[in-house]
C-alpha cells in the first residue's frame, strides 16, 4: 500500500496493527509511525525503522491514514490537540477506540473527513482478525482502500455503526473467549495424557481446522457435527456431557454480559 499510516495510542491493539502490518509488508517500517507517551515501550518497532515518537502533531502531519486506538476516555483531548492538523491535511481518520461513535467523532472533527470506525481483535498481528468497519464516507473507492487495508491483516466486513459494540463482544472479546475454550482443552488433554505442548498443538489445530472448515465451505457448524456424532458414540456423549453443565449457554450468557457491560462505556 502506497499510504503513510499513523498509529495514535502504541498500546496493545496499536501495536497488534503495527506488528499486523509490517508482518503483512502492507506498509514499509519508513511509512509507519506510531505514538506513544513512554516511546521506550516501543523500541522493538524503533529498530525495525519505524517512526517512533510521543508528538502527535508531527504523526499526523507525515501520514495519509491516521489510526486512533487510544483508551476511550482520551480520544476527544487527543482528536481536538490534532484537530487543526486533521483539517489541514485531510487524512483518512480509523477510530478503534470502544465505545465512541461515528456521529461522536463528526461532532469533534467536523463532516468534511472521511471517519471510519474499525474493531479487529488482537489476531491482527499474524494477519488473521476479523475486522468490522462502519464510515460516514460515501466514497466507494476509499472504502475499498480501507477494506483492502484490513483484508490483507485477516478479514473485514462493514456494518452499521450501531453494530459496533456487539462486533466489539463477538470479535474482538471473543478471541479471548476462544482462547478459554482452547485453553480448557488442553487442561483437559493433560488429564488425558498429553503433554502441554502437545496437547496445545491438537487442540490449536483442530479448532484451526474447525474455522477454516466452516470459512471455506460456508455451512453451519451443527451440519459438521451431525458428522462426527454418530449414536451412542464418543463424541455425542462428550457434548452431552458439556451441555449438561452449562456450555453453549454459558458462553451465550458471556456474551450478552459483556454486550451489557459495552453499553456503559462512554
């Protein structure tokens, strides 16, 4: 991509960007800055020949896209200390911060810059988020640049901006709600008698293989397991055995309590 990027808030989703793309080549390390207060944090990407700095201002004025991914109770101060160099230079502005809305940022920076609001989750890094977009843009070429942008770092796909909040549960928290489920997995292949090692290998893979099955061959998950559950056997008594405890509805519970806890933010 032909595009200098700015990167507002070098904290750990600004940094999964950052590390998303330069693993990617999406932007050379000479076309990426990235702010931070305490810059030492940022070091790694300092020698990769990234642009490292704790000025905003000068972010801004070298970059074609600007990333915010700051915490959401700093994003007005930070949008209005920049807001005379946003106007100026007209960047493409990509808000990840949770929470703020398109029509929030408009009210600080105004309706003449393309606004768009993106949540990956942290898979960015290895080139394997799911990123949901919403814009006030109109324009369809910019919006494939931005698409582009994401697609190339996983997958994207745009949504309303009302939607942003549950996109920011289903994808973004719930990495973290796969990974649980991957690590109870492996607790679990210990018990049965795999190393951890090993046991992390079986269980990544499978639920890998699981996503990629269902991606490529664009079916319901109940249709793959009506494969594997054959009666009487192994895998229908496992399941059985999970549900009676809780497990699709305590992950649906999950979900819906992080949702209501996405609604208090603001």
């Amino acid at each position: 991509m032909n595009k200098k990027i700015a990167i507002i808030g070098g904290g750990n989703l600004g940094k999964s960007i950052a590390t998303g793309l330069l693993h990617t080549n999406t932007v050379c390390p000479e076309d990426l800055t990235i702010t931070r207060r305490k810059i030492q944090f940022l070091l790694s990407f300092s020698e990769q020949g990234v642009n490292v700095t704790s000025d905003n201002h000068e972010a801004v004025n070298k970059s074609d896209i600007v990333i915010f991914s700051v915490k959401p109770h700093k994003i007005n101060d930070i949008l209005l200390s920049v807001k005379s160099e946003i106007l100026k230079k007209k960047p493409i502005v990509i808000s990840t911060v949770t929470g703020v809305k398109l029509t929030e940022l408009a009210g600080v920076l105004g309706n003449t810059i393309s606004l768009y609001r993106a949540m990956p989750n942290i898979a960015i890094s290895v080139g394997e988020s799911m990123t949901c977009i919403s814009t006030n843009s109109q324009d369809e070429v910019q919006n494939n640049t931005i698409a582009g942008l994401f697609n190339v770092m996983g997958h994207s796909a745009f949504i309303d901006d009302d939607l942003m909040g549950a996109a920011t549960v289903l994808g973004a928290s719930g990495i973290a709600f796969a990974m649980r489920y991957i690590r109870a997995a492996m607790q679990a292949g210990i018990e049965i008698g795999f190393s951890s090692e090993l046991s992390k290998q079986i269980v990544t893979q499978t639920v890998r293989g699981a996503s990629v099955l269902l991606q490529e061959n664009n079916i319901h998950p109940e249709s793959e397991i009506d494969k594997v559950t054959t009666p009487r056997g192994i895998t229908i008594t496992g399941l059985s055995k999970m549900e009676l405890h809780g497990f699709s509805s305590s992950l649906v519970q999950g979900v819906l309590a992080s949702f209501e806890k996405i609604k208090e933010i603001k």
